[in-house]
C-alpha cells in the first residue's frame, strides 16, 4: 500500500506551503472574534507550525533533517516567502529552519496560574514568515511553480514518502483555471505514492466551515467544488488521525477544508503534518 515510507534522516519527506498573499488577505476573517487581518493570522499559523516542525524533529544531538519545507507567497509575485537568511530559498532541511529564523519576538499568552485565575506570560516566537497583502490570485502560477521545485527535489528522493503540498487562500485563482497545474503537480510521484495536494479555502461568508468532505454535492458553489476536486484523498494514517480527532471521515474524504476560520486552519495542518512513519 502506498503512503507507507519511513521518514528518516537518510529519507526524509517534504511539506511545501503555497500562501495566498493576495490583496484580499487584508481583510479579516468573517465572523471572527478578532479584527486582525487574515494575513496576519495565517502568518502566526504557519510560524507556529514550522517551530512545532522543529520541535518534532530535535533530538539531544540536534535538529534532525527528517523534512526539508519551503514556503512559497503568490500575490503580486510568486515565489519563496521566507525572510531572514532563508530568503530566496525553495525549500530548506528542517534544521535550517530551526537554526536560521529570520528573528524572535516576544509574544503574550495567557496561561492558567494554577489557582484558577489566568495570567500572562511573556514567550519567544520565531519568525520565518511575514504577512504581505497586495495583487491578485495567481493560483495555477502557484502551482506551476510547486511542481518546479519538486520535479527538483524528487530525483534526489525517489523513495521517500511524498511531499505534501498545502495550498491557503481565500478566493479564486485570478489566472485562469489551476486545475491543469494541479493536476500535473498530483501526478508527481516517489515509489510510495503521488504527490499530496491539500486545499483551504479562507472564510469570507462567516459560515461553518465544511472539513474533509467526501462528497461535492455537499458544497455550496462551483468554486468549493473546484477546490475539493483539485485535493488529493486523505491517506490511510491521516484518516485515523482525524477520527481521532472527532472528524467524520470516509475513504472518499479530500484534504479539503472550505469556510476554514482559524480554528479549523490550525486543526487542519496539525493533521496534514502529522508525521506517520517518523524514524
């Protein structure tokens, strides 16, 4: 069965980020609680998640090279988005993620004091992503692109268990129909499968989100069904992971979520980057 590899040093996997940056992400999420721009958001979603990436991979020797993960922005351009000394890169082993952040800021976080009150506390949050809000929505340049850089990669790691591909964005693509570019970048492929190619649709309605669908009569609109038709089926390992999760899910269920609030954007990639197979 496909999506089995090991994840090791000696074969290590890949996430690659592809954020919608697109004059529409100033705006915030509908029916938010918080006025905070969606961009900005999603930037503290993603620099959450690639120093909860880090985390997974640091031994006592150091940060082992299980991933490598790149981030790429579309908006007025398409191209790398990290900052700092990865700046330009494509994608970069975890290690460097870990070690070259572009800076550390000091954030709030209210926490239990242990007497049933709350308070806050002061922690330091690395930086690999900056929020940018202007231009359109080049989707399928995004995707072009993402097949680019792992028709780069793959050669390299032919074995290894497939990339993950998670695309974020709160419209439709502005460059025509992306399914052809997301197409052949799900034809990508190592010996234990295809290229995974995941979607979240940003809320703009103020609506439930709709996660994991199986059906796309289940959908409000043709563009949700586009979406759902672009993501790849979740595998065997993230099926499990969000039935755990509480997520009604069946083998016919996408890597889709539509309407996501943040919530359900940070659930989401918390499942999709589940390592299954970590060695």
């Amino acid at each position: 069965m496909p999506y089995q590899a090991e994840i090791s040093r000696t074969n290590p996997s890949c996430f690659l980020f592809l954020i919608d940056q697109s004059g529409s992400m100033e705006d915030p999420f509908a029916g938010g609680e918080s006025s905070r721009r969606k961009a900005d958001l999603l930037a503290d979603a993603i620099n959450r998640l690639l120093q909860n990436l880090v985390i997974k991979c640091a031994k006592e020797e150091g940060i082992r090279d299980y991933f490598y993960v790149g981030v790429i922005g579309y908006g007025e351009k398409v191209g790398p988005a990290l900052s700092g000394q990865l700046a330009g890169r494509e994608l970069a082993p975890i290690s460097d993620i870990g070690n070259l952040p572009a800076r550390i800021e000091e954030r709030k976080k209210k926490v239990e004091d242990g007497a049933g009150g709350i308070v806050e506390q002061t922690i330091r949050f690395p930086i690999w992503f900056d929020p940018i809000c202007h231009g359109a929505t080049p989707m399928a340049q995004a995707f072009t692109l993402a097949h680019d850089v792992l028709t780069r990669w793959l050669p390299q790691h032919a074995d290894s268990f497939p990339p993950l591909v998670i695309n974020i964005t709160d419209g439709e693509a502005t460059d025509g129909d992306p399914s052809t570019a997301a197409d052949a970048l799900r034809s990508l492929a190592t010996s234990d499968g295809n290229v995974l190619l995941f979607n979240v649709h940003l809320s703009a309605k103020g609506a439930k989100p709709i996660e994991f669908p199986d059906n796309p009569a289940l959908l409000p609109d043709q563009h949700a069904r586009l979406m759902f038709d672009l993501s790849s089926l979740l595998t065997p390992t993230m099926r499990t992971v969000a039935q755990q999760e509480g997520y009604a899910v069946s083998e016919n269920s996408r890597g889709f979520v539509f309407n996501a609030d943040m919530i359900s954007v940070i659930k989401f990639l918390d499942i999709g980057t589940r390592p299954s197979n970590l060695r």
